[in-house]
C-alpha cells in the first residue's frame, strides 16, 4: 500500500473480490471499503460473462482473433453490452481503450487466464457473502441496477449482511458504474468519505 499504514480501498468487479480479501485478511490496513458491482458476493455470473473463458485451449485462436480489427470491434463491442446499462452511451475515450488493448500480444490470453481462476460455467468460484458480517470496517456497496454481470440482488444481500453497512443503487446504470455514470459515481464516494 505504498508505505500507508491504513487506507479506503475503492474497487470494482473483481477487484472487488481482492479488496475483500484485503479486508477480511488484513483489516487494520483497511480504514473504509468501497465495493462497486463486486465479485465474490454470490456464485451468480452472466453465463454469457462466464462464457468468454470457455472452451480451454482457445486462448491462441481468440488471442490472434482479437487482434485483428475485426476482432478487436467484436470484443468492445460483446464488452459494452455486458458492461452498461446504455451501450450506445459507451464513452468513446473506453471504447478506444478497450479496442487498443485488445490488440495487444499478451492480452487475450492473460484476460482468459484470469477469468477462468475466478469464474467456471457453475459461476463464481469464489463467494465471500458468509464472512461479510466479520468486516468492522465501514463499507459502501455501490450498484449498477442494470448490471448484466453480477444482479443487484447480490447486493442487496451483502449490505444486509454488514455490520457497518450503506449500500447505493444507481438506476440505468450497468456494471461500470464509475465509467458509465462518473459524477453520479464520485458524489456517492464522496459522501461516504466525508461521513469517515
């Protein structure tokens, strides 16, 4: 944590699901935990989602595949609607930088790698709703209400679980509730903070 005794974790999807971790592992190093659209808090995924890392044994087909222009539209494109709520609203600045990465040697392959430690076709791999009552830290759940990632309702049922707990749901917002609706976003953060 760059020589920081305690700091506000803020992470989204499955950052979300290390910064739980974080917390539950190291909780004196945690001040306050922000979780938008996270991972870790049901076994529920978008099968659609899930489907991206599968079959194995892919990655170098769907690696040269993303690379070329017409894969690399594909993929913002597939991504967008997952992602948001409005896809034709997508900020242009996310669109050209998932069409840029996209087109990198390593990236598909890494992206497919790391979805496949956290996610299989049963869902998330990983769920941490059960030790959410453990965190003394005051965390915010923030929520897409459109999110085709992961469905509100999980986060309905994380903040209930919290001791210290407030939770935000964002309507005709999707999974990207930080890119998608940026100062909606950065008013609710910033209320959470000033009420620390």
């Amino acid at each position: 944590m760059v020589g920081a005794e305690s700091a506000v974790v803020v992470a989204s999807s499955f950052g979300g699901l290390v910064a739980l971790r974080l917390a539950l592992s190291e909780p004196e190093r945690v001040r306050a935990l922000v979780l938008a659209d996270s991972a870790g808090l049901d076994r529920v995924v978008n099968p659609a989602f899930a489907a991206l890392a599968f079959p194995e044994g892919s990655e170098e087909l769907m690696a040269a595949w993303t690379r070329t222009p017409p894969g690399a539209v594909h993929r913002v494109s597939v991504r967008a609607f997952l992602l948001f709520a409005h896809p034709w609203q997508v900020p242009i600045e996310w669109l050209k930088g998932q069409y840029k990465v996209a087109q990198l040697p390593s990236f598909t392959r890494t992206e497919l790698a790391a979805l496949r430690t956290t996610i299989n076709l049963a869902g998330q791999r990983e769920v941490l709703i059960d030790r959410l009552p453990h965190l003394q830290m005051p965390t915010l759940i923030v929520w897409g209400i459109e999110d085709r990632v992961f469905p509100y309702w999980q986060a309905l049922d994380a903040a209930a679980r919290l001791k210290e707990g407030t939770l935000k749901l964002i309507p005709s917002c999707g999974h990207l509730p930080h890119v998608e609706q940026p100062k909606r976003f950065v008013s609710i953060l910033g209320e959470f903070l000033g009420s620390l």
